[in-house]
C-alpha cells in the first residue's frame, strides 16, 4: 500500500511540475490517504506485536 502512495506523490510532483493542478491535487489527495492508512495500520501491528511479545513471555 505504501508503493501506491509513493506512485500517487510522484504523479502529483510531475503534474504540479507541468501544471497540471487537477490531477495534481487528486494524486496528492490519494497519497495522503493511503500514507494515513498504511501508517495507521503499521502502529496497529507493532502494538500488537509488543502486546502479544509480552504475553508470550510472562
């Protein structure tokens, strides 16, 4: 999910460079979301990891 988010910046960076502001800011607009979810969904795992780490080692 993250190559996508990577791929939606770099699509709104070349459009911005041409001056292409609609596509531009749709690119952008899919990239934050995307970067949102993935993070959201990375600290959702590394608190499950220590969460289950620790239950594992008492």
């Amino acid at each position: 999910m993250l190559k996508w988010a990577f791929v939606f910046l770099i699509i709104a960076i070349i459009a911005g460079i041409f001056g292409f502001t609609d596509v531009q800011a749709a690119s952008a607009t899919i990239a934050q979301w995307l970067f949102g979810i993935f993070l959201v969904l990375f600290l959702g795992a590394v608190i499950l990891a220590f969460v289950i780490g620790k239950s594992l080692t008492s």
